[in-house]
C-alpha cells in the first residue's frame, strides 16, 4: 500500500529559529497537501502543492515529484506555530503521515 | 461558504448507546471523506462519497459503523452500541473532485464512558 513517511517525528525550537520539515512518499503524487492541526484538532490547510515552489508568508513548500518527497520550511519561527504539521498524499483518499510535533519556546 | 461543518463539537455517551454526526461539506464539493484520529496519531481513513455514492470503506469501519449521504449533500456516521474504543476526533472532509485540494471542519470530538 502507499506510505507515507514524516520526519523528525518531534522538533523544539528558539523562536526566531528556521526549521525544515520532510515528508517521504512511496507513490507517485496526484495531489500533496500540509496541514498545521491547531490545538482544538482541526486541521488547517498550509499547502496544496502536487509539485514544485510555492510560498505563503514565512512558510514555504516544495515538492519534488520525481524523488517522491516534500518540503515544509518555517522560516523565523514563532510560538504560535507550535502544533502538529501532517502531509497528506492523495490517491483517490488521503493517506497521511504520523506527523511532526513542533515546539517554539519563546 | 463557511467551510466545512461538523455537528456536534464534543459528544460524551455511555458505552452501548449510539451516536450520529452530521458533516455539510462546501457547497458544490463531490467528495465527502471521514477520517478517525486518536491521541498521537494521524488521521486514519474510515470511508469517502462521490456525491451520493459511498465509494469506498476501510476495515476500520466495521459493522457498527455506518455513513450516508443521501443526495450528495450532507453526510451523516452513526456508531452503533459504542465502545470505548470509539472514543476519538472523527474529522469530516470535502473536495471539489478526485485528488484535488481538500478541506476539514473542526472535527466531533467523541468520549464513551
């Protein structure tokens, strides 16, 4: 079945500090998505991003289809990014990963 | 649009009793998916529409659940004589069509004492 892999499973970070997150895929890539689930559970659309470059404020994404992984980059983090990042891959449903549990400390 | 919509928010039921959530979707979107999540995990797949057609269900999903969504609109779970189990954020998700962007709501978060 298809896998999807995330890494690091936990990160801690200063705030202001940069961070980079992974996520590994076993198939090929209809459809990639990040969420950022906030602290109530509801998961927030980051990126939709199939393929290639795409930014939105101090976060950016990148996949690379033909390698079969994404990038998550948090630039100068903050406090209120702490939470859980999932990537989602889609084929026909979604298949998640187990996530990365980010910690910024002020 | 508001985006998507789950009703109700927390629900706390003894176990043996059954429970029955309500997700609208955004309008105009085909696809429906539900989605399990426990504690430190990711979200698992339990089923998905395609307007009124229940497409597919995982072996999670066993006899005590069911999901409908008559008229492709909203969608409905129902878990019969619940068990502790269950308890878990069940999220709620829509999508324009096949592999494009989709959209959770808030998620119903159950607890079965």
């Amino acid at each position: 079945g298809i896998q999807v892999e995330q890494s690091p499973p936990d990160l801690i970070l200063q705030e202001g500090a940069n961070s980079t997150l992974r996520c590994n895929f076993s198939d090929s890539v209809n459809n990639l998505q990040w969420f950022h689930q906030n602290p109530w559970g509801q998961l927030i659309n980051l990126f939709y991003i199939p393929s290639g470059t795409k930014q939105n404020g101090r976060l950016s994404a990148t996949t690379v289809a033909t390698e079969r992984y994404s990038l998550l980059y948090i630039s100068s983090s903050q406090t209120t990014d702490s939470g859980v990042y999932f990537c989602a891959l889609a084929f026909n449903k979604f298949y998640f990963g187990s996530g990365t549990k980010l910690n910024v400390k002020p | 649009d508001t985006g998507v919509s789950q009703d109700p928010r927390h629900k706390i039921t003894k176990r043996g009793q059954n429970v029955t959530f309500r997700c609208d979707p955004i309008s105009e979107h085909n696809r429906l998916y539900w989605y399990r999540q426990t504690l430190g995990q990711g979200p698992e797949f339990l089923t998905y529409f395609q307007n009124e057609a229940q497409l597919e269900k995982s072996r999670l999903l066993s006899d005590r659940f069911s999901a409908e969504r008559p008229k492709g609109s909203f969608s409905t779970l129902e878990i019969q004589r619940t068990e502790q189990g269950d308890s878990a954020m069940y999220l709620c998700a829509s999508s324009l069509d096949q592999n494009t962007e989709a959209f959770f709501g808030q998620g119903t978060r159950l607890t079965v004492v």
